[in-house]
C-alpha cells in the first residue's frame, strides 16, 4: 500500500551529543574540512550510504552507536572542540568587522542577496548550474568575510532533476521528492511558535501564501520561501515544485513570490531576529527584479512618510543593485505583457502600485524590442542604480546588448560595469593540495589567502618541491580515476547492463595519463561535441603510443532542450566505442559532489563556447586552484586573465558567420594545441621523472590566478565598488532626498527638448595647421532653456574618427561656463582641446544632466549634441 503523505521523523541526539545537532545545521561543515571528519567518525560506513549529509547521518545512524559516542571522553573532546571552533567563527570579529571606520565610507548595515538558486551543497540540491553555484559561493564568502548578507531564494520540493542515461544514451530525468525534514534547514517561526508567512495577491480573489525556511550558511542566513503548504489550492502548492520548471505564468508566479514575497520575509526575518535591515538590496540575475516593486509599494504605504511612485522609484533605485549573467537576449526571461498586467491589476494588484508603472518598466521600449512582451532584464536595470556583468568581456558585451535603454550613447558608456566572479576556495580546493600548501606555508596563511584573495598572501608557493606537487598530481589524477569508474559502473547498471558486461570499467582511465576535464550545463553554444568534430583525430590523440590523453566528461542538458539531449547522445555513443571507452567518459548526474573529485583529478580544463556568449564560467577556475591548467577559447574570465603561461588559449575565428566553417576551423585549433603544445609539455619527464616545465606553469597558475579566481576578492569588490556606494546612495535619499531628486529629474526631463548646442568654435594655432601637442580653444554657446549651469555638464569628446567621421577611443573632457548667460540667456563655455594623437582626429561637444546623486553622467539617458547644420564645423582633423 502507498502512503498517503510522507515525512521525517528526526532522531534524539542523547544530551552529551546535542552539540552534533547544531554542527549538522549550520552549513559551513560543507566547506570545514574538520567538521565532516567528526562526522565520519560517527559511524563511516553511515557515512558514505547518507552521501556525506549530517543531517541524513544523525538519522540513520544506529541508537546503540549514539550512546556509545555520548560515553567516548575522546569523541566529546573532538566535538566539544568543534562546537567551540564554530562558535568563534560565528561571533568574533572578521574582515568586514575591521573595514568599519577605517574608510571615508560607512559600509552598509546589511545586505540582501536575490537568486532563484543557491548552490551551498549537494545535500541541500537547489540549484542547476554556474547562476546556483555562484550565489552559494557568494554567500559562503561572505560568511568568511563577515558581510552582513542575508541570502532569499525559494525551496523547491523537487530540486532540479538527477539525471540518468538510456540504453542508448538518452538524457533520462526524475525528479525525487525533497523533505524539508531531512535537509539542513529550520521553519521560522512566529514569536507563538507558529510558523512565519507571507501572502501574495492573484487574479481571481486567489491567494499564493509560503512558509519561510531558513539555511545557516556559516554566519549567513538564507530565506527559502516553500509555498507548499495546505493553505494553498494545488496549483498555488506547486509554484515552488521544481526548479525552472513549468509554463510561462508558472514562471512569473515563481518570480513573484521570489521578488515580492523575498521581500517580505526579509522584513518578517529582521523584525524576529534583530538583524539589521539591508539597506542595499542585490539582484542576481533579473529572476527576483519584482523585489523593486515591492519596495516602492512599501515607500507609498508608508504611514510616516509617504512617498510620491516617482519619489519612491529614485529611493529604490538608489539601494538597489543589478547583475546581470546572459550575455544574449535569448537568456533573459521575458513575459506576455498581458500576463503581467492581469497579475498587478484588481485582486493581484499591489497597494497604490499602478500597474501602467509597473509594465513601463519591463518595456521593451528600444528600437527593435518586443512591444508585447515584458522583460525582467530591463525591468532590473531600470530599478537599480548600479548594475553588472560578470566579468570584463561581459561587461563589454552587456553594455551593448542592453544600449537601447541609453539611446544616444555610445555603448561604451552605458552605465553596466563588471565585476568578475570568483569561486570559494574552502569549498573547491581539494583538502590534499591545503594541506601541501599548508605545510609549506602554514595554515592561517593559506586559510587567508583562500578566504581574502590578496597576492602577497599567495607568494611562497614557489618554495613548494617540483617533486611534491607532482606527486599530489598523481594522487589527485588516480582520486578522480577511481570515481569515475564507480560513477560509470552505476549508471550502465542504470542503462541496464549486467554484472557479466562490466568488467571493462574496472580499467577504464589510467592515473599517469594526461587527464583533460569538460564539465558544465549543455547548451548549444558551450559545444559539448567540438572534441568530436574529426573522429579519427580525437582518436589518434586518446590513443596514442606515448603521448595518450583521456577526457573526463559530465553536463545535464535543460529537459526541454532535446538539442542539449542530442549533443549528450552524440558524445555516449563516441565514448561507448570498445576502441576508445577506456579513454573518455561521460558521467551523468553533474552536481557538486562529482565536481569536487573531477576538478582537482584533472590536469587541463576544456571549455570552448562560442565566443564571447560565455559570460564569465567559473569551473575553470576551481580547477586552476586545484593545480590544473586551462585550455580554453579566450572568453568569459579566461579573456581577461589568460597570460600565456597559465595554460593554451584556442584561436577564435570571430569573423567568420558559418557556424560550421567556425567550428571546423576551432576544432582543428584546440586538436593542434593538445597534440603539438599541451601533450609534448606534459609528457616531457626530466630524469627523476617530472614534468619540469609542466610544473611551472602549474605553479605560476597559482600563484598568479590565485587571489584572483577566489569568491572573497569578488565580494569584497562587490562592497567597495557596488555595496558601499548604494548604501551611501540610500542615505543620501533619506528624508526629502528622494522627492528632491524625483522632481530635479522631472523638472530636467521637461526643459530637455530645448537644450541646444548652438554655436561651437576652434581658434588658436592649431585650428589652421594642426599638428601633435598643439592646442585648440574651444568656445561653445548653449541654451540651457532656464536650467542652471550647475545642473548640466557641458563636455567636449574627442578621439579617433572613422570613415564615417564616427568618434572611437572616445575622451571626454568637461568645458567651464562663463559667470553669466548672455543677452539672450545663453551661456558661453570654454576649454582647451589637445591634440595629442596623430592621424584622423575629431570631436563634438555634447551637454549632460548633472547631479550629485546620479551614479553616472549616462544616468538619465538624456544627451544633446549639435545639430548636423552648416553653421557648425564637423569637427573632424585630418
């Protein structure tokens, strides 16, 4: 018979062990070393069936061997020892805590961090991919840092799918029930005992309301909203089923309840426990970009102090921060415009949000977009004042992607920066390569150096024996080998292989063969099967005589995606060749476990994506800080970082549009690469047998990309460049400060159509003749159409010029105005113009918005430049 409802019944830990109880809760024993060791020791063998999850351990293991263990003086020391350990990692003083009042800013009180997956650890499977892992690896760094960041996401029942293979190779998917019960996560709970809600309005008189469960990720709290619950009617219980699942208005619920619910149990967290309110609020992709309309409907009920929707937008915008992760528009959710308006009007409306407000800033108002639809990427960079890609390249391509929100800009000054990920060592390194360092250069210097990411703190790892680091090599290489056999003996169980057939995988891989890794979701433009663009070549290098390689490969493609699933297909069918299979696997079910055994076991990490559609892709640098070197397409971080010595950059052919001549063309690189540069290197053995050169590069990569790929420089960039400024922002709205700046920007937006640049001239002796280090005077008239001078900024850009007289590489420079307008109320402005470059040289004078709060000059969208008359110069050298 089948059980009506299903749930876990927690054991009774006896009152010695209480202590176990609280370690297994707080989620930092997935990154402290010490602490899993302790639970292994509880039971080993109960240990490894539960997957390494205390929670599941403390559950499952024997009542006789807990009150064995609450007798054993030797064990209670251990765990008396660790509860003390986390105690002080919890309270004392960190990074963050020693930044306060050393700096001419005050750092924010608090900040909340929105994203629709988390990846902290395989035993809480809430995300997917690279946005999930990012998000865990952002809050465990700044648990280590001390940064006052509460974390909001949504638990999904169902997580994402645990993937499994055909027969034939066929991405196969299920989707195992999550019990909140047997995860490590606690109900909040009302001051009665009751657990803590929030509700959302729907169309129709419905009501979607979630419960609160809280992750303690070290000293950070994570807010999972679960709607779950019998209140809800079953389609309201399912909007939080399964992570990226669903229809188009499943979506949109989800992304609801994420944004405008986060909010709420952010407020209902902070009102039970204490915790200071953020005063910046940190959007990880557009999926939570609702949390800003939340936030504004909050300003307009506001009882002491209501605001105007355009007051309470600037005061939003100004604590609000935006990073964006697609690097093309098909990435960015978009929905039926419709669809919204019927969720923000009558019963599903917010309280004195006008839902027009609300669809204007979704709209694709820019040449070219969508008037239908409603994007939730435009949505987030319209409610933030600040916002990013993550890393330079993506930067680059953000600000082009998104330029129609700026019009009459150039791309380059679209108001989008970049901030480049990083990964949380703690949580990547392999405790072996810790350990090697460690003895080299002591623990609390390599426990810094992982957690803050400063280079002098990495110097020293050059003192580290050739001999030494290549024997960790190897140890690693055979760790991994040893894995990938049990995984890929499990899933052709899975694919319904007998016993009989499967002696082969007991010899698959080899620990002294070069080992190049390929991990990651599945999408199109990653190319999971460039490697088998010529068969026969990738052939001869898995085979061959004395310089052989063999490939390690996982992904899970969308469950929509059967594209993704044919690449899969494509690749299982290569690797299930008796000729080669003893060199290249593929192992299904990719998740944090797998990936902490597969990056240190490698000694080349492979990613070749289409360029530049990776917008930064961190798995490389996990296996950097595990000793391995990157062979990959100049993209995403390794664009910015690539130094010639830190591993192989695969030649791009950008120009050309044939996918397919692209491919063959990049193919035929990335074979070259491995068989003329990557194998010869490490294959060639000095007389003690160890790859020389091979190991510098190895330790360069180190001690070079080290403090860079490490999560605690990204979030500590975050604070200087992001964080710090939004909560100075915030505070500068306080009071007056919002209606003051929502009525400048009105009140300029209505002068804007008659501000002109009327007259612009060049004297001096480089007017006539110019030449290198001469010097033009600029005089420019403007009519500014009653604005002050002190609210605009009249500039001068200058810079190269193309055959079409188009201004690159552009400089500005501000001009100063006279004392007074003139007769006719113009205002005169004058500056020098250098010429300090040779060759065709041009310029023109545009005038801006100016105000001490906007975060950039580019803020408004608003620029006005001469009028392309014969009474003005071109302004064009040559």
């Amino acid at each position: 018979m089948k059980a009506i409802r299903r749930f876990t019944v927690r054991t009774v830990l006896p009152e010695p062990l209480q202590a176990l109880g609280q370690l297994a809760l707080n989620l930092r024993w997935s990154w402290h070393p010490e602490t899993r060791e302790l639970f292994r020791a509880v039971d080993p063998e109960v240990w490894e069936q539960t997957g390494g999850d205390p929670v599941r351990l403390l559950g499952a293991v024997p009542a006789d061997r807990l009150t064995a263990l609450a007798a054993d003086r030797r064990f209670l020391r251990r765990l008396d020892d660790a509860a003390d350990e986390l105690r002080d990692y919890l309270t004392g003083p960190r990074w963050y805590q020693g930044q306060q009042g050393h700096g001419a800013a005050e750092l924010p009180a608090a900040i909340a961090y929105f994203s629709p997956e988390f990846g902290i650890t395989a035993a809480l499977p809430q995300y997917s991919g690279g946005l999930g892992i990012l998000a865990g690896d952002h809050l465990k760094a700044a648990s280590d840092l001390g940064v006052p960041i509460i974390g909001v996401g949504l638990l999904y029942r169902h997580g994402y799918f645990r993937q499994s293979l055909s027969r034939d190779g066929w991405q196969q998917e299920r989707y195992p029930l999550l019990d909140p019960n047997e995860l490590a996560v606690t109900l909040l709970r009302e001051e009665d005992g009751g657990p803590c809600t929030v509700a959302l309005g729907l169309p129709g008189g419905r009501t979607l309301r979630a419960q609160i469960w809280k992750a303690q990720v070290g000293r950070v709290p994570l807010l999972m909203l679960d709607s779950d619950i019998e209140e809800n009617e079953p389609r309201e219980r399912d909007v939080t089923d399964r992570l990226y699942g669903g229809g188009s208005e499943h979506r949109l619920m989800q992304e609801m309840l994420l944004g405008i619910g986060g909010v709420r149990a952010v407020r209902t967290f902070c009102r039970l426990t204490g915790h200071a309110e953020p005063e910046v609020f940190h959007t990880n992709e557009g999926h939570a970009g609702f949390l800003g309309v939340e936030r504004i409907r909050e300003l307009l009920a506001a009882e002491d102090r209501p605001y105007s929707f355009d007051a309470a937008l600037e005061a939003v915008r100004a604590g609000t921060v935006f990073t964006t992760h697609t690097p093309v528009p098909a990435g960015i959710d978009r929905f039926d415009r419709e669809l919204v308006r019927r969720h923000f009007e009558g019963d599903g409306g917010l309280f004195g949000v006008p839902v027009d407000r609300i669809l204007a800033l979704g709209a694709e108002s820019w040449p070219g977009g969508d008037p239908a639809l409603f994007n939730m990427a435009a949505m987030g960079l319209r409610l933030a004042q600040r916002a990013n890609g993550v890393s330079l390249l993506h930067g680059r391509v953000s600000r082009s992607m998104f330029s129609g929100l700026w019009p009459g800009f150039d791309a380059e000054e679209v108001p989008i920066t970049s901030v480049t990920n990083g990964v949380h060592a703690p949580t990547w390194v392999d405790p072996q390569v810790v350990e090697l360092a460690a003895r080299e250069l002591g623990p609390e210097r390599i426990e810094d150096a992982m957690q803050l990411g400063e280079a002098r703190r990495w110097n020293g790892i050059e003192a580290i024996p050739d001999q030494e680091i290549w024997e960790l090599r190897r140890r690693l290489r055979a760790q991994l080998v040893e894995e990938a056999r049990r995984r890929l003996r499990c899933s052709w169980r899975q694919r319904g292989a007998g016993e009989a057939e499967l002696a082969w995988t007991g010899a698959v891989l080899d620990p002294d063969v070069l080992t190049i890794g390929f991990a990651r979701r599945v999408p199109s433009y990653k190319r999971l099967t460039l490697m088998l663009r010529d068969p026969d070549r990738l052939r001869s290098l898995l085979l061959h005589p004395t310089r052989p390689i063999q490939i390690v490969v996982a992904g899970k493609a969308h469950p929509a995606d059967d594209g993704g699933k044919k690449l899969i297909q494509k690749l299982v069918e290569f690797a299930d060749d008796p000729a080669v299979r003893h060199r290249i696997v593929f192992l299904p079910d990719y998740d944090m476990d797998m990936a902490a055994k597969l990056y240190p076991g490698c000694d080349v990490w492979l990613n070749n994506p289409l360029r530049p559609l990776e917008a930064c892709g961190t798995s490389g640098m996990k296996a950097a800080l595990n000793g391995a070197l990157n062979l990959s397409v100049l993209d995403g971080w390794w664009d910015e970082w690539f130094d010639g010595e830190n591993g192989w950059a695969i030649p791009t052919a950008d120009g050309e549009s044939d996918e397919d001549r692209r491919d063959e063309i990049e193919s035929a690189a990335l074979y070259s690469l491995i068989e003329q540069q990557v194998a010869p290197r490490f294959y060639d053995r000095a007389a003690d047998g160890v790859p020389r050169r091979w190991i510098r590069m190895v330790r360069h990569t180190l001690v070079t990309l080290g403090p860079k790929v490490v999560a605690g420089r990204m979030v500590r960039e975050y604070i200087e460049r992001l964080y710090t400024p939004a909560a100075e922002a915030h505070r500068a709205l306080a009071g007056d400060g919002a209606s003051e700046l929502a009525s400048w920007k009105q009140r300029v937006r209505a002068h804007w159509p008659q501000i002109r640049v009327e007259h612009v001239e060049a004297t001096g002796p480089g007017a006539d003749a110019p030449e290198l280090g001469s010097t033009l005077s600029l005089r420019v008239l403007v009519s500014l159409d009653g604005l002050d001078p002190s609210e605009v900024e009249v500039q001068v850009v200058s810079g190269r010029v193309d055959d079409s007289d188009v201004i690159t590489d552009a400089t500005a420079v501000p001009l100063k105005p006279a004392d007074r307008a003139d007769v006719d109320g113009r205002w005169r402005y004058e500056g020098p113009l250098p010429l300090n470059r040779t060759g065709a040289f041009g310029y023109t004078v545009r005038i801006l918005p100016s105000h001490p709060l906007l975060a950039s000059e580019t803020e408004l969208g608003l620029v006005s430049v001469p009028a392309e008359t014969a009474g003005l110069e071109a302004g064009v050298l040559r």
